[in-house]
C-alpha cells in the first residue's frame, strides 16, 4: 500500500477528553476518531489492526471446535423477560420501542438469544456439546463512558456459548476455553493474569476473568507472590487469622460521649485507637426489603458479596425516613438496635463474638466500648457470611500467605452458567436412555476493541505505539527519500518484490521530508522501518529499525531477493516472541 494512497490523519496533540496512553495514541495516530461520547469511528489503520485481533481470536475459536453464528443486535425484550433480566440488567441496557410499540434492547450479551436459536437444534445427547459464538457488536449504556475504547458505549466483542449433557461435559469445554484465551491473548502479545471472579448478572457456579496489569484498571486484582493465587477483590475470600492478638479500647464496657463523631475514622481518632477496635454498621436496603450488616470498623462492605448471598438485583444504603422506621440512627447504630422482624441482621464472619468492640450505641452523640455480639445477638438468628472486603496483607485462601493488590484491566472473561437460562428457557435433550435432560452450559467472552486498547497501554514509548507484530496494521513501513523518477522507480521495485514476497509493506512515498515521515511511522508503530535514501541510491545500503528497541542497522545488499530473505528472518524472530510459526 503507498501512503500515499492511504489516509494517515497523524496528529501532534493528544485531544482534551484524552487521559490514557491508549486513547491519545489511538487518536494521534490517526487509528480511530471520536463520533460522541463512547462512541468511535475506525479509521483504515485502526480497522486492519481490529480485523487482525479478531482473526486471532476467530482461528483459535475455530481449532477448539467452536462453531460461528451472527445474530441481530437488536433483541426482543419477551427473552429477556423469560429469563428474568429484563430488570436486572439495569440503566446499562439500551432500550427502545417500534412503531408497532414492541419494546426491544440493544444486546450487551447474547445468552437469551442463543438459547432461543440453538433450542430446537438440539434434541439429543447426540447433539452435544456444541460450542457456538459470534464476534460482533454490542451496547452498554455507559453513565460516564471513558478511557477510549476501554469503556465505551459500542463495542466489538467475541461471545460465544456451549452447551452439554453434564457438569463433567461443560468442565472439558471450560478448561478447554482457558488452554485457548492463554493462546489467543500470547498471540496479541499481552501479558495477562486469569484471576477467580464474581459471576455478577451472568450467574452460574465458576467464573474466570483475564486482567492485565495496568494503573489505570478499573479492577482491584489479589495475588500472591508465594502460591500464584490471583483473584478479583470482589470475589476474592477474607481469612480469619488469629496471629494477632487485639486488644479492647479501655477498660470495659462504657457510654462515650462523641458528638458528631458518625464515621469509624472520626471515631477511632477521637478515641485514639485502632479502627479494627470498633464495629462497623451497615444498613441496607435491596429489592424492597431491608437488612442491617456488621463489620470490623477497619473493613469495608463488599457489597458483590452480598448481593450474591441476599440474591438482590440492586442494593444501596437505607434513606433517613426508612432508617426512621426502624429506629436507627445513622453513624450511631449499634448491635442494641431495635429488632424487627422485616430487618435481615448479618454479621460478616471475621468479627469475634466475644471481643468487646466499640460501636454505636444507637442514640445520637455517643457510643460504646466493651460491646460484644454474644450479649446482644442470638447466632441461630443471624446470618454469618464473608461480605468484607479483602485487602493487602490478608491471608491468601490457598496458602496463608500475605496478599498483595494490582489493578487491572479486565480483557476476557469465561463463566460456568450451569442450567439458569437452560432451565429458563426449556432446553432438554434426550440422552443415551430416552430421558429428558436439561442442558448445562458455559459462556466465553472477548473485548475485541479493548484488546486493542490494552495492547497499546502495554506497548507504547514516548515516540508511539510499537505493535506486536501479530496485529501491526502493517507489518514493515518503507520510507523513500528520493525526487527524481528513476531514483522512485528503483525504490519501487524493492517494494513491489516485498509485496509479492508476501509482506505487509506500507511505503510512504508522500512528497514530506523524511523528519516527519520517520515520526509517523515511530506514532504509528510498524514492528520495522526500512529507509531507503542516498546511501541506497549509490551503495545498495538500507537501514533497518526494530520499532520496539528502536535499534537501528544498516546493511548492503545486491539483489531484492536478498532484502527479503533479511526481512522475513528478522519478521519471523519477532513472531517467535509471540509463539508464531515462522514464515517463508
């Protein structure tokens, strides 16, 4: 391709709204341009490096024996009321009405669509497994769309759905689909971490993220350096341990005066003690009905792992006038609050029954030391549950060993959905004695464009991008520096031989000066630069960048052929980083 037939919108400033590498390079360089908020036009650029990642993704899909579909974006909403998340899934969903008033959504995932069209395919055990996805796009109402096409409203995403006869069917597929994400993301060449994960709105009994290390992720991720756990903190579990020997606020059980003293800070530094000496109160309000969740006052509320145990669809805080109802006062409620039979009482696991913590002591301006659980509360009457917050230092659940903390970008995700939309939606085979079975199944999926992203965040400089060469919208750039027409007419046959040898070559033949065309390509990011100048012209001599090194060699050649032996030896060194077949 000659540059000069492409379009190559390279620019020098990063745009205002642009706060991470990814999104002002992608723009810089001339790949994608901002249509509205979360919402991106892919430039030629940008769309080869797209096409590429999903071609990754589409031939490794293919060799686990997955099977391609393409369904309508636009779903009805009488599915999604069969399963049950027509409200569940919330403010995120785009939803809309016909002319005819019949009320449809923007898909943000695919389960209750495939169920529907996969149903009457199946009907014996003969027919199972059978995994099927599609790579196409998806819609989120995003509140506050940001980082690019990190977090945007329309997005390109790989989904796919299997599903089986049994629980040991669906583990084979399920490992199977992790062997193949470990594939497809080396491929990209990013380095990612698979980490234990919230099922969320997806439900089902195993689920499993695939994060990339990255300060601007919006995940929290737990590790530990000693076994190799990793985990999302939203799913990740708290550990008692008793290495540590706490020590009660004062001398027993006394009403302290603490006037508008409400949070546990406030509290522990007025009292000069520890947070982890208070109990912390947390009174909630989900699905219409109410509960009331104590902690340790240096933990916080993990309110995933709450709304997993309570089963609720939204949770948030309990208003004055519902608080009111019950008698509790905010900032001040303590384990001596007035019970009611309509106020669910849980107490996360780590707190000791028998310690006496300081909490509140349910009327305004005070509290209380010396306050054990055991004087108050009834264990058969409460519900004790891990709903904290795991936090740095915790003990590891495999080990015991002390966690640490990243943050992540979350890239793919696979989940073990079991039979909640097979049950749903009455999908049952025939098996090997005439019985009806209803299926189990899994779900897989890939944030095409965020791949794209997460990629430029791992490989980037202060010049640019510098691709992994799987997915480089071109996989060398040749610049010309020449102004005459027979000089343009010998660098023309290198780059024509370079074509028919099967290489991607953009050659920048642009009337500019070769400043300007060596910081494109450095922006841009092709994996070599072959510059061809005076010393080509009278010598035979090209140079050669690495992109990602930035290191740069000259060598003489007599023939084209030879170029592109010198080429494709060095292409293929960067594929074998990326576990690539050489090419010849």
């Amino acid at each position: 391709m000659k540059a000069s037939a492409y379009l190559i919108p390279t620019t020098k400033d990063d745009p205002q709204d642009a706060v991470v590498a990814s999104h002002k390079l992608m723009m810089r360089a001339g790949l994608v341009r901002k249509s509205a908020s979360g919402l991106y036009s892919y430039l030629p650029l940008g769309l080869r490096v797209l096409r590429k990642i999903e071609a990754i993704v589409r031939e490794e899909m293919d060799k686990a024996g997955a099977l391609e579909f393409q369904l309508p974006i636009l779903t009805p909403s009488e599915i999604w009321k069969e399963s049950g998340r027509w409200d569940k899934m919330g403010k995120e969903m785009f939803r809309l009405k016909d002319r005819h008033n019949n009320e449809s959504c923007l898909g943000p995932t695919h389960e209750e669509s495939f169920c529907v069209l996969v149903k009457p395919m199946v009907r014996s055990y003969k027919d199972l497994p059978i995994n099927v996805y599609q790579i196409h796009t998806k819609f989120r109402d995003e509140i506050r769309p940001r980082f690019g096409v990190i977090r945007s409203r329309e997005f390109t995403m790989k989904d796919a759905y299997s599903f089986h006869l049994d629980e040991g069917s669906l583990d084979e597929t399920y490992q199977k689909m992790r062997k193949t994400y470990r594939t497809i993301f080396d491929r990209m060449g990013l380095v990612t971490i698979p980490v234990q994960a919230d099922s969320g709105n997806m439900g089902g009994s195993a689920s499993e993220e695939f994060m990339v290390v990255s300060p601007i992720g919006e995940e929290t991720l737990t590790i530990c350096n000693s076994c190799g756990y990793s985990g999302n903190i939203e799913k990740t579990p708290v550990v008692a341990t008793n290495s540590v020997n706490k020590q009660s606020f004062g001398a027993g059980k006394e009403k302290i005066h603490t006037p508008g003293k409400k949070t546990i800070f406030e509290v522990a530094e007025h009292l000069g003690t520890v947070e982890s000496n208070l109990m912390k109160a947390v009174a909630v309000s989900y699905d219409g009905n109410y509960a009331i969740v104590f902690l340790e006052g240096d933990r916080e509320l993990n309110e995933n792992k709450l709304k997993n145990f309570l089963g609720a669809n939204e949770l948030r805080p309990m208003g004055n006038t519902e608080l009111e109802s019950f008698g509790l006062i905010a900032g001040f409620i303590g384990p001596n609050f007035p019970k009611s039979e309509k106020l669910h009482v849980i107490v996360d696991s780590l707190l000791d029954w028998n310690f006496g913590y300081v909490s509140g002591a349910c009327e305004i301006d005070y509290h209380e030391s010396g306050v054990k659980l055991s004087d108050h509360l009834n264990k058969d009457g409460v519900s004790i549950v891990d709903v904290s917050q795991s936090k740095v230092g915790d003990p590891c659940p495999n080990c015991g060993k002390g966690l640490s903390a990243e943050k992540g970008i979350e890239v793919g995700h696979i989940f073990k959905l079991g039979g909640k939309y097979a049950k749903a939606f009455g999908i049952s085979v025939l098996n090997d004695k005439g019985k009806a079975t209803t299926t189990t199944m899994g779900c897989y999926g890939i944030g095409v464009n965020r791949c794209m992203a997460t990629v430029i965040e791992q490989n980037n400089d202060d010049k640019g991008i510098h691709w992994p060469i799987s997915i480089a919208p071109f996989e060398v750039c040749l610049v010309s520096i020449a102004k005459n027409p027979e000089d343009i007419a010998k660098i023309e046959n290198i780059y024509q031989t370079l074509t028919k040898a099967g290489i991607e070559v953009l050659w920048d033949d642009r009337d500019l000066g070769p400043g300007f065309k060596f910081k494109d390509s450095e922006l841009i990011g092709f994996p070599l630069r072959l510059t061809l100048g005076k010393g080509f012209l009278e010598k035979g001599e090209i140079t050669i960048l690495e992109r990602q090194s930035m290191t740069e060699t000259t060598t003489q050649f007599t023939n084209p052929e030879d170029l592109v032996s010198l080429i494709q030896s060095k292409l293929n060194e960067l594929r074998k980083k990326l576990g690539e077949s050489p090419r010849r």
